[in-house]
C-alpha cells in the first residue's frame, strides 16, 4: 500500500497558516519524512462564489504549487487530484505537465478527469456538453506530442502542424496518467489507457455535486476493481499494472485504535487498493503534523 495527501489550501483557518509559502514546504517535508508516497493539489481554476461558499475549497495552480513542493522534496510523488482537462489546450497542458516532471526529477503523476462544474466551464469559455469528446482529443493529443518530435494532428478541436516538445518528461514515454471519477467512461477509459483510477466514495450528495456514479461503499468498489482488471485483460493488458486510489483512509476517524486502522488499510488492499490517504485535522496546522507524524509511525510503517 502507497500512501497520499492531499494539500489542503484553507484559507480562512489557523491565521492563514495553510497558505503561508513557508508553511507549505514543511508539510510537504513533514509528510515525506513520514512515509508518504505522494502529495498532491486540485485543480479549480475559475470556481464560482456559489460553490466555493457551499462546500467548495480554495485551490492554487497544481502545477505552479506542485513545483514548489517539488524543491522542497526529493522522494514523494507530485500528485494532481485532478487536472480537470478540457479546461486549457492540451499542448498547453502537456508542457505543464513536462515542467512539473522535469524539476521533480521524474516524480509527477498525473490524475485527470473531465470536471462536472458548469459555472466554471462557463467561465473559462469551454462548452460542458463536449466536455467527453474535448477530454479524449486532448488525451491523443499530449500523448501524441510526448511521442513525436514532429507532431501533426488533425481533430475536431485542436490542430497541430509540425509540433516538438523539448526537453520532454522524464519518465517515457510521459509521466503516469491516472483517471478520476466513477462514470462508466471513466472505466472504460481506465481499462482502455488509464495507468491508475482514483473513484470517489460517497453517497447521493458526493454523486450529484459532481456528476458521476455513486459507489457508496467499499464493497460497490471492489466489484468495479474486478470490472475493471477484466476490462484490462480483455483489452491485453495487465491488471496487475493497474494503481487503485481510495481516499477511505481520510475517513478514518481519530478514535480509531491502532490496529483497526491497520486491518482498514489491509482490507483495502484486498480488494485492489494500491494507494490511500492519510486523516489528519484541518483546523490546526501543527495539529496536522503531529497527526501525519504520528499516522506515519503508528500506521505507514507498518503497513509496509
């Protein structure tokens, strides 16, 4: 089992502490140190009032945030949760996505979807109803210019005539690419390409904010596992290749003894897990990382 943070950027909690530049590089340590195995940020480039004030969050550019935590590290993977794509042009997107893995030396991963935000589509001049076709344009797109040093495509939406990406990514042929989301597309696309799935878990609340099928527990996600891995060999591809993200350890709660959170992270590894989270607080900064020291001695470590 690999273990995740997610960063979150509160703005209005502990004094601005999350926020603070230098705060952020010692979480990013802190969590290394502690044995996780990725840090990661979201992506909302042009999120509503709307939204952000009924259960939304603040957000930075992934790439510029992941970047700095980059320097501030040198083992933990720099994660996206997720690149919302038919946001920006794909060519724009890959040479991102080239940066980030270039100064980590090869440690980006890169989790993507389709975003579900309208007013946010709305707001970036993007059309929400083609939101499916721009995503796999632009997926053929970036790896299309991350294979060839002379780029030509003709799509419905992007067009390239003689594109070159230098210096390319590190790892090759591009840096991992998982999918996020529990659409049926979403799997199939997993089963099709995808290096890794990140599935959401919640109920009819989670589901109908951003618009994708429920898996409302851990039982629904094995059988999704399976479906998946099926797909895959189908496909003649390896199922055994494929990385699982469940964020189920952030719902962890904080009296739970020792071994029942080991027997949690166990019984999501049965059922296909590779990656999940660490809980910590998010009302205290320093509470947080006393609570990632502590979950990576009593839980990370042995785990492994």
């Amino acid at each position: 089992m690999k273990f995740m943070v997610q960063y979150p950027l509160l703005c209005d909690v502990d004094s601005g502490k999350w926020i603070d530049s230098d705060n952020m590089a010692r979480f990013a340590q802190v969590a290394e140190q502690s044995g996780a195995d990725g840090i990661a940020l979201t992506d909302h480039p042009a999120p509503s009032k709307k939204w952000y004030e009924r259960g939304g969050h603040a957000t930075i550019d992934p790439f510029v945030g992941l970047g700095f935590m980059a320097a501030a590290t040198s083992q933990v993977r720099l994660m996206t949760t997720l690149i919302v794509v038919p946001y920006r042009n794909p060519l724009l997107t890959a040479k991102s996505m080239t940066a980030l893995d270039l100064v980590s030396k090869g440690r980006a991963t890169f989790v993507l979807g389709t975003g579900y935000l309208r007013s946010e589509f709305a707001a970036l001049g993007v059309d929400f109803n083609e939101r499916n076709d721009l995503f796999d344009e632009a997926v053929d797109v970036m790896k299309g210019v991350w294979s060839s040093d002379d780029f030509r495509y003709e799509g419905r939406h992007f067009t390239a005539v003689g594109v070159t990406m230098h210096p390319g990514p590190v790892q090759k042929p591009h840096p991992p690419l998982w999918l996020g989301g529990n659409a049926k597309v979403v799997r199939r696309r997993v089963a099709a390409w995808g290096d890794g799935w990140m599935p959401m878990l919640g109920g009819p609340q989670l589901t109908a904010t951003t618009r994708t099928a429920e898996i409302d527990t851990l039982e629904a996600l094995a059988l999704h596992v399976q479906e998946v891995k099926r797909w895959m060999e189908e496909a003649g591809r390896d199922p055994a290749s494929l990385d699982v993200s469940s964020a189920e350890g952030r719902r962890f709660s904080a009296d739970m003894g020792v071994d029942e959170q080991l027997d949690q992270v166990g019984r999501l590894a049965e059922i296909g897990v590779t990656w999940t989270g660490f809980p910590f607080s998010h009302t205290s900064f320093d509470a947080a990382l006393d609570d990632v020291r502590r979950y990576g001695e009593e839980i990370v470590a042995k785990a492994r």
